[in-house]
C-alpha cells in the first residue's frame, strides 16, 4: 500500500516507406514509495550510532528507471535467385536512463544511463523456409552493468557476435 507507481508508454509502427519497416516504443515511469518510513539503512550509512531506519517516502522504488525507449527499422528487400527469396537487415537500439538497482538503494548501486544496439544482416527465402543471418549483440560492446550493490555485481551482457541457421519442414 506505500508504493505508488504512475506512467505512459508508447508503441508503434511505421510502414510508410516501400520495403522499410519501422517499430519503436518509449515509456515514462514514475514509481515511488508514498509510505516507507522504516527503510533499512543503506550500508554506507550503517556507521555506530546512525539510525538502523530511514524514511524512504518520495524516493524511486529500486530497478525503477523514468525513461526506456527502442527503435528498431528493418529493411527487406526481395532477391530473385534460387526462387522467392530476400535480403534482410535490422538494428535496435534501446536506452534506458538511470536507476538504482540496490533494494536499500544504496549509492553503491546507482546504474547510469545507458544505450544498448544489436545488428542482424542476412539472406533467407520469403516463405520462411530457409534464412541464414549474421548476428551481433550488444554491437558496442556496452559495458553498463546491469545490477550492482556495495557487495554484488552483475556485469553487463557481453557482446555476442554469431551466425543463426532457421528453417521450417
């Protein structure tokens, strides 16, 4: 019951431009603590003599960021050796701001802001039956971690760089 949690999020598509395709979403989020008066303390304040309570009222719930939104165009284009078949290639790119990601949000776990882009470049037959692409994600190589406190850390997805095979029988 102390937790308030407001937003507004957007999706969509574009398909306007001849064998272009472009989907992209973005979301605002406002998620507080209306009523948390009795809050661990964050390890750094755990000093002797400090409060082993605070009052977390007003502040973000932890994993919380205001702002996330992608965009991700694709291009196909048909390719008319060896039958029905076509060129594809996409990206999307997704940003999320700030956030605390430590349950007592301690500053320890503060995670900036951060853009994130993954690529796919490939050949395959319209009717799905065969497709051969090249693969990255995490292109940049993105060294954001996802989540962190005083003690743990968990890095960021590294980049993964591969070839993928699909088909239907």
């Amino acid at each position: 019951p102390g937790v308030r949690i407001l937003g507004v999020e957007l999706d969509g598509a574009l398909n306007a431009i001849k064998y272009t395709s472009i989907r992209f979403s973005g979301a605002y989020t406002d998620a507080i603590y209306t009523d948390f008066k009795n809050k661990p303390n964050a390890v750094e304040d755990n000093f002797t003599g400090a409060p082993a309570y605070v009052d977390a009222t007003g502040k973000t719930l932890p994993g919380a960021a205001k702002f996330t939104a992608n965009i991700s165009p694709e291009f196909r284009y048909p390719v008319n050796y060896f039958g029905r078949n076509e060129f594809h290639t996409s990206f999307t790119e997704t940003f999320t701001s700030k956030y605390n990601s430590d349950a007592n949000l301690s500053d320890y776990g503060n995670i900036r802001a951060h853009v994130n882009t993954d690529f796919a470049i490939g050949i395959g037959r319209k009717d799905g039956l065969f497709d051969a692409s090249f693969i990255a994600k995490n292109l940049f190589d993105n060294q954001t971690h996802v989540a962190q406190t005083w003690n743990t850390y968990q890095p960021a997805f590294p980049r993964w760089v591969g070839v993928q095979f699909s088909g239907k029988f």
